[in-house]
C-alpha cells in the first residue's frame, strides 16, 4: 500500500513539474513575479527616510533672526528651502501645485519683538495629505523653530546677567529625554517593506496555488488527477502544491537577503522562529486555495477574492494603524488573515527582540487556517469529478 502510494504521489508530482516548466504563467507566478515585484519595491523604499522635502520660505522680516531660521530650515535632514516667495498666495499657489510640502512663514518685525522681549509668531503650513510624510516634517520643523527660539531666549537672559547654566535652566526648565524604540532611524525600510514585501509572497502564493489547482477546473483535466492519485485526493493535492511550496520558499529566502542583508532589518530575536513562521504561512495560504476553490468551483471567481483578501490584509493586520486602536469589529475581522499573526511574529523577533514563547500563540493559529483547507478536501474532489464544475474560468 506504501508503494502504490507513493508511486501514485510519484506520478502526480512529475505531472506538475513538467507543467511548471513547459508553461510561462506557471513560471511567472510562482518565481519571476515575486522576485520583481521584491527588487521593485526595494528600489523604491532603498533610501529609507525622506529626505530634502521642497518648502518655501515667506519672509516678511528681511532680518539676521529671519535669514537665520531660513538657513536652519534648510539645514534639517526633512526640508529643504527650495523657494523664496514674496507672498502668502504665491507660496500657497506652489503648495496647491505640489512643488512644496511647507511654507514658514516669518512676519513683519519679527526680530525687533523678540528683541523687545515681546511674542512673535511665525507661522508653519503643512501638506499633511501623506500623514506619515506631514508628520516627519512637521517634527523636523517644529524642532528647527523651537531650536532658533530657545537660542533667542538663552542669549537674552544671558545679557540681563544670568550665567549659561542659570539661562539654560530657565529656557528649558524641564527637559525630555527621547529614547525611540525598536525603529530608532524612522526608517520607512523597518516600517514598510517588512509588511508589503510578504504581502506580494502571499498575493503570488494563494494566486499561484488557485491557478495551478483551478485549471484543473477549468480544463475539466480533473479526473485524470485523481485517477493518477489513486483516486486520493490528499495524494493529488500535497503531490501537485509540493513543487510551489519549494518555489515560494525560495521566494521567501529572496525576500529575506533584501530585508536582512540589503536593507538591514535587524534581528533581536531568533532568526529560526521567523523561517519556521514563513514555511507555515506558506502552507496556510496553499490550503486556502484549496479552501477557495472548494466553496466557489470557480477559478475566476477564486481569483478575484483571493486578490481582495490578501490585499486587505495589510490594512487590518496592524502595520499602519494599530490594532487595539481600531474598533472591536475591525479587530475581529484583522483576524480572517494569516497575515496578521506573521506580522506579530516578524515584527517581535525582529524589532522588539520578544523572547520565542511570545510566538506560539501565533503559530497554534495558523493551525485553524491549515485546518480549513484540509477539511475543504472532500469537497474539492466532489468539484474534480463533476462536470458541472468544469470549464468555468
């Protein structure tokens, strides 16, 4: 019984290794397009952090204190001064066009009211339309502003008789010591790509694994899989998703060279926890296929919501917006995707540097999803064996 099974396993796996090699939509899906779409997106997020954001500078003063805070703002890592403009309306033009991301705008007798000791407001307009973008920006100029005004206010209780440590005290009477966590350099590399680079592996996995078992469908070349199968259905599936499981974590070792190697991800935590969280969601994401395909017998279909789903989500798996903080509902549904709990994970054994314990949890509930599909068998083989179900695209 070993043998005939085995050699049935044998027979099916063959079948599928000629079919990836001899047709390009398989060889597309399942190496060429993650791997492109990998150094695609390394290409765009390689620099990290954005830099030299274009602002333009409204000076109203023509003063030292006025020149001084332009050359600042020009000498922040986040802006550069790219323009000068006369008026309010103009730099307003240049902001409504998109040739600038922030105006700094510096009033009339600005310098002579600091002299005098009295306040003066400078006023600060952001794009925040990208709120990651808006939000750097506005740090980095808000600290440039509050920098130049500190230096005001040292210089002047300085000349009023106050030694530099009496004058610091009361410029700065209480002082915050910042300590950024586990992304210290507000690297867009920590905060993206470790989250889009495996939405594109599980985008190619579940729609490679949907087309290689869908066509099957679609050919009506079903029996003749279950027939190769000894009529098992467990030999047909784990013998014909065997080549994509190697290939896709192939596409995942890829994957891992440009986040650790070329990008720098740093490892805090155990590197073994992260393959074996990567082999299993792999698998997850083949079974769902299974699933998908069971429950609509329709590779179109399939495709169709298997693209929806692995987009969706990156949105709720808690990269850009935190999950406690959504409502409870979105919280529930966050919990539909593998996704998520790789995530968790990554970003633990990455970043945070958790212990390895902290990601059991995760791994058990990969487990409901594997089940999902395993359970979908039987009724994927009834889809096989029935023409009704065959030639649908």
């Amino acid at each position: 019984m070993q043998s005939f099974f085995t050699s049935c396993f044998y027979k099916v796996l063959i079948r599928e290794i000629k079919r990836i090699f001899t047709s390009p939509v398989y060889l597309f899906f399942s190496i060429l397009a993650p791997v492109i779409s990998f150094f695609v997106l390394m290409g765009i997020f390689s620099k990290g952090v954005p830099r030299d954001l274009p602002i333009a500078m409204v000076d109203q003063d023509h003063t030292a204190l006025s020149r001084n805070i332009s050359r600042m703002a020009d000498a922040t890592s986040i802006a550069s001064v790219d323009y000068q403009c006369a008026s309010l309306e103009q730099a307003h033009g240049l902001m409504n066009k998109g040739d600038v991301e922030a105006i700094i705008v510096i009033p009339n007798d600005t310098e002579r009211n600091v002299i005098r000791g009295e306040q003066s407001n400078i006023a600060l307009y952001i794009n925040n339309t990208n709120v990651v973008k808006g939000g750097m920006l506005q740090s980095g100029l808000y600290e440039t502003l509050a920098t130049v005004s500190g230096g005001v206010k040292l210089q002047m209780a300085i000349k009023k008789g106050a030694t530099l440590h009496q004058a610091k005290a009361a410029v700065l009477p209480v002082r915050l010591d910042k300590h950024a966590l586990f992304n210290p350099f507000v690297s867009y590399s920590y905060f993206l790509t470790v989250g889009i680079l495996p939405v594109m592996l599980i985008v190619f996995t579940l729609l490679g694994a949907l087309y290689a078992l869908g066509v099957e469908l679609k050919d009506g070349t079903g029996r003749d899989l279950l027939k190769i199968s000894g009529d098992s259905v467990m030999t047909a599936i784990t013998a014909k998703l065997l080549p994509y499981l190697l290939l896709f974590m192939m596409d995942a070792m890829v994957m891992n060279l440009i986040l650790f190697r070329y990008m720098g991800t740093p490892i805090h935590g155990s590197l073994t926890i992260i393959l074996l969280s990567e082999f299993i969601m792999v698998v997850a994401y083949l079974l769902l296929a299974v699933f998908l395909l069971a429950v609509t017998a329709n590779l179109r279909l399939s495709l169709s919501l298997a693209g929806a789903y692995t987009m969706m989500s990156l949105t709720f798996s808690g990269l850009t917006f935190p999950r406690f903080g959504m409502p409870m509902i979105a919280q529930i549904y966050s919990a539909i995707f593998p996704f998520t709990f790789w995530l968790e994970i990554f970003m633990g054994q990455t970043l945070r540097g958790e212990a390895p314990i902290n990601a059991i949890h995760p791994l058990y509930i990969f487990l409901i999803f594997i089940t999902m599909g395993l359970l979908s068998f039987p009724k994927f083989k009834k889809t096989l064996q029935h023409e009704k179900y065959w030639g649908g695209e």
